[in-house]
C-alpha cells in the first residue's frame, strides 16, 4: 500500500511540480518509508519553490537528524526560525527554537 502511495504521490508532483501540499506530503511518505536521503531532497525542492512553506524547514531538519547529520539540521532549523520571524510566525519559531535547543 506505501508503495501505491508514492507512486500516486510521485505522479501528482510530475503533473504539478510546484504543488506545495503535494510536494510536501511526497517528502513526508519517503520519511515514512525510511528513504531519508529522497526525503530532505524532496524537502530542498519543496523550499526552493516555495521557500515561505514553513512546515518543510522543521520536518527537514528533523529528517536530517534522523539521518545523523546534526549541522545541516541545525541549518534549517535556524533558516526556519528567520523566515517565522520575518512572517510574524509566532508558533512556528517556536517550535523550530525547540528543535534546535533539543538537538544541540
């Protein structure tokens, strides 16, 4: 069944790449699946098109700390945290302020 959902997941992004919500929800099946490395470059491509979509910058560096890779995580977190502030977003930094101080 994961695997009907990635590849109905996978067609909706190549009918519409630039799908926020789509993009969003392939990047979080291939964390589901365990293919960490798909998801935070299913991630990147989310922020480069849409790089207000808050969400991506906190599920992105948790997926890179799911991965190991402590620094980069610790990069999005805080890109996460100057795009809340710069948008007023209030609950979103601080959630993103929590990962980091957790993960540091």
């Amino acid at each position: 069944m994961t695997t009907d959902r990635l590849q109905t997941l996978l067609k909706f992004v190549e009918q519409n790449p630039d799908d926020a919500f789509v993009r969003y929800g392939l990047a979080q099946e291939y964390v589901s699946q365990g293919q960490l490395q798909s998801a935070v470059e299913e991630f990147g491509r989310l922020i480069e098109s849409n790089p207000n979509y808050q969400a991506a910058y906190y599920h992105g560096g948790q997926t890179y700390l799911k991965m190991g890779r402590k620094q980069e995580a610790h990069d999005w977190f805080r890109k996460g945290i100057e795009l809340a502030g710069r948008t007023g977003d209030i609950h979103a930094r601080d959630e993103l302020m929590a990962a980091l101080e957790e993960s540091s």
